[in-house]
C-alpha cells in the first residue's frame, strides 16, 4: 500500500470532511458569528466550496455546504417556517406548494434543536441536497435541476441575514 505523498497529506490538513456519509470533501472558506438585530448571537455560520475562489459562483451549480452551530435552542418549526418563506421570497413564489420538490423536501426537514448543536445544509449537483444534524442525516432529497437554489436562503436577493451574507463571501474572497 502507498503512502500518502506530503502534499496530499498536507492538503488533508486544509480539508472539512461533509458530515458522515458524504464522499467529497470541502474546504471551509469562511466563518462568522451569525447575530439578530446586532445583538443577539445565534450561532457560527460557514460557507465549505470546493475551491474558496467559487464563492462568487456560490448561488450557481457546484458542490456547497452552509453550516450554523446554535448558540441558543431554536425550534424546529421556526426554522421551516424560515426557510420556506425565504425560499418564496427569493424565487418570488406565492405559495409553499409552488415550491420546487427538492427545497420542499428540506426546508421541511429542520427538526428542534438545543445551543451547541450543528446544522449542515450539503448539496451536491445532480445527485442530492442533504440536511444533517450533528453529523446524523436528517433528510436527503435528489437533486432535479433546482437543489442549488436552496443557498438563496443564505446568499439571495433576500437573505436571511445581510450582514452574514456578506462577511461570509468577501471572507471566502480571500481565502
């Protein structure tokens, strides 16, 4: 069996694996404290690319992961009534049912969760978009064309969070 050269042992070191059951690896282009009204922390947000100079591209079809660990308890219904209208808003639908399948399928998936615990929204071109918690899958739908959408709850017209938004691409910019 070879061993690993020290450039490939290096670049490991760079490296944030998906969570359990991923097969690509992504790097962890950014990070910023995510907080509400310039006041309140609600957790750590990341951005993980292939490549950090695709940040640009983030809103387009390559391999992502958004990532927030909670800094305080949230509900799980607060955060499908979140994405989902997030979604509505930045795809400029009237309704939750025109929703593509796939964005559907996971902005319905968020489950209660306590301070400390990590969210990871993954999404592959073509194959899946995938929500895990603390590593455990929590929900994968195939990707039909539109599973890259998804990130405009983060990176849309209509973010989530403007601030984040753009600490986490300028910081990715630079990586």
């Amino acid at each position: 069996m070879k061993k690993p050269t020290l450039a490939v042992a290096l670049l490991s070191l760079f490296m944030t694996a998906l969570p359990a059951g991923a097969e690509d690896r992504l790097e962890q282009c950014s990070e910023v404290e995510l907080k509400v009204m310039g006041l309140f922390s609600v957790g750590t947000a990341s951005l993980h690319l292939a490549e950090c100079n695709d940040a640009g591209r983030v809103l387009e079809r390559v391999p992502k992961m958004f990532s927030l660990e909670l800094a305080r308890d949230i509900a799980g219904q607060d955060l499908i009534d979140s994405a989902n209208d997030l979604l509505m808003d930045n795809l400029g639908l009237e309704s939750r049912e025109a929703l593509p399948e796939e964005l559907a399928c996971l902005a319905d998936a968020y489950v209660d969760a306590e301070e400390g615990e990590r969210f990871d929204v993954v999404y592959r071109p073509d194959e899946k978009l995938a929500l895990y918690r603390n590593d455990q899958l929590l929900a994968e739908c195939p990707d039909r064309g539109h599973g890259h959408q998804y990130f405009k709850i983060w990176f849309g017209e209509a973010p989530f969070n403007d601030r984040m938004k753009e600490a986490l691409l300028k910081r990715a910019a630079r990586s």
